[in-house]
C-alpha cells in the first residue's frame, strides 16, 4: 500500500450494515509512502492507523500510483 498526505483511506465495514468509512491521509509515518498513516475524518477525529486488507488508497492529486 502507498500514499501521499491529500490522499483518502477508504476502510469498508466489518460486519454486515456497517458503512465504509473514509479519511484523509494527513500524514505518511511510513518510508515511501507506506503505513502507518495519520488520518482526520469528517467528524475532526484524528489516529493513526496501520491499515489492513479491508482498506483502500484513493490518490486523490495526480500522478499517484
């Protein structure tokens, strides 16, 4: 998984019901754009997380792979 700050960490839910959650990566902790990642949602709540299979990098700038 590889991430710039500006990009969106999509985590799908868990369980049945329970909704995708989306943040903004605000900072990479990781070398070359690796986890683990700050992430600010909507709500102003902010972790660090390292994600796992169930979570998705949307390159929100150009020229991101």
């Amino acid at each position: 998984m590889n991430a710039h700050a500006g990009d969106t960490l999509l985590t799908h839910g868990r369980t049945v019901g329970e909704p995708d959650r989306a943040g903004e990566i605000v900072e990479v902790l990781g070398r070359r754009g690796e986890p683990p990642y700050r992430l600010r949602f909507d709500d102003g709540h902010e972790c660090v997380m390292c994600p796992g299979p169930d979570s998705v990098v949307r390159h929100e700038r150009g020229g991101h792979r």
